[in-house]
C-alpha cells in the first residue's frame, strides 16, 4: 500500500515535470518574463477595456479619445500570433464598438 502511494506521487510530479506545469500556481511563464513592449500594449489594452461598463456616464470627448486609444492598439495587435490576434481584436473591436455607439447616441441625442 505505501509502496503504491509512493509511486502515485513520482508518477504525479513526473507528470507535472513533462507537461510544464506546476502542481501549484499554474504555467512556468509568468507576466514578469514577457517582453516588456508587449506589456505596454497589454497594460494599454486591459485600461481601454475595463472601462466599458462606464462608457454611458463618458463624456463625447473622453468617448472619442477611447476611441482612438483603441484604434492607436491595432498596430501592435496586428503583430501577435495568430491565436492571440485574434481573440485581442475581437475583443477590441467589441470595447471599439461600443464607445462608438454611446458616442453616436450621444451626438443623436443633443440634436
């Protein structure tokens, strides 16, 4: 019985040192190992992104700079991988997307 509980673990942590994966805390690579021109994308990316909740209480002005920081983000989206690329311009184009309605809604609405 210990001897099969022995061999479960080596196995286990075998397992765990082909695969590349820790047991605990997930992958090897970490963000602190990315190259730092595409954290500044990500950092850029994760801040335009995360305001889409708010976009309706923005301002056209603040909406229209959204809007450009996100079409300021495709260059360097452009540049990924192909898997990358495109699930960060779905998403970018959604975040895009949605600025520009609330700005035309806006612009609709003082008229």
């Amino acid at each position: 019985m210990f001897k099969a509980k022995i061999m479960a673990v080596l196995l286990f942590m075998g397992l765990v040192g082909l695969c590349g994966v820790r047991a605990i805390g997930g992958p090897h690579w970490s963000a602190s190992q990315a190259d730092p021109a595409q954290e500044a994308w990500r950092k850029e990316f994760d801040d335009v992104c995360s305001k889409t909740q708010d976009a309706m209480t923005f301002s056209q002005e603040e909406l229209t700079v959204l809007i450009r920081r996100c079409d300021d983000l495709l260059p360097q989206i452009e540049k990924l991988d192909e898997t990358r690329k495109k699930v960060y311009m779905g998403r970018l184009r959604m975040c895009r997307g949605l600025y520009a309605y609330v700005l035309d809604a806006k612009r609709n609405e003082k008229k």
